[in-house]
C-alpha cells in the first residue's frame, strides 16, 4: 500500500476486522503512533466522526503474508484505523472549533498520553510541553479552521 509517508499497512485484526495499521518503528517513528492515539482520543472526546481506531499487537503470533510489508522488527504495540471518507464542511469546522474549546483541557491531554505505551511516549518534559502546546493550539483553533478552509476552497 503506497498511502502515506508512515507506510500504513493493511491488516486484519483477530476479530477477522479489515484495517489500516501504522507499525512499531515505521519510518517516522514511534512518535507517529502516539500522534495518532492521542488525536483520535481528543476527536472522539467533541464527537468528531472518526475511524473505529485502537491500539492492537504485532508479535510472533501475527500472521504475515508479506515479509517486505512487516517483519520481527516491527513486533509490539501499533495503531489501526478503518477507512473514512475525507468529507467535511465549514459548519462543521467552525462548529469543531467552539466544541474543542469548550470540552477539552489540559488534565484530558494528559489522561490520555498516559494510556498510550511508554515506547510511544517521549520524554516526561516533552509531554507537558505537548500537552500545553495542544492547549494553546485548541485556544487558536480558529486560526486552524480559517487555513484550512482557505487551502481546500
């Protein structure tokens, strides 16, 4: 699958569920992953439509078809999503924008950068300055909807 510079994977899951999964130690790193739970945990919190997403396992019990798609260096925790349609309206932004703003705070973040696997994780300093950073960009979340609506215009 050529879908993204993080090489996403397709997968199936031991409940026999189709997905697209992000490897441990993928080109990007494991940072990817952590990205990708925390952000999906925060679009949930607002009732943004998501993916049904997780953390899932790749180890010796994992069936691979594909030795040049994933091999005993990529075992531990990874992240898996379904697809979605990428559609969206400025309503539906600017109505993000005020939600995110209203429910989410800094305490939350945190919460949630705890569940992830400490693999993922960077160092204890970097994550409150994560968590602040993600604070002061949900604070100036209108910028982010007024540039995106200006590149998909």
């Amino acid at each position: 699958m050529n879908i993204g510079i993080t090489e996403p994977k397709y997968a199936i899951l031991d409940d026999r569920f189709q997905v697209v999964v992000k490897l441990s130690r993928g080109p990007e790193g494991n940072l990817v992953l952590f990205n990708e739970y925390v952000c999906y945990r925060l679009a949930i919190l607002i009732d943004i439509p998501m993916p049904y997403s997780g953390i899932c396992v790749m180890d010796e019990n994992t069936e691979v078809l594909d030795s040049d798609i994933a091999s005993d260096n990529n075992y531990g925790y990874a992240f898996y999503s379904t697809f979605m349609p990428k559609t969206t309206t400025k309503e539906a932004l600017e109505q993000a924008s005020i939600e995110f703003k209203n429910r989410i705070h800094c305490e939350m973040i945190k919460k949630f950068i705890e569940e992830c696997p400490q693999e993922w994780r960077p160092a204890k300093e970097s994550e409150n300055v994560l968590a602040e950073y993600l604070m002061y960009r949900i604070n100036h979340f209108d910028v982010i909807v007024s540039t995106i609506l200006n590149y998909i215009k």
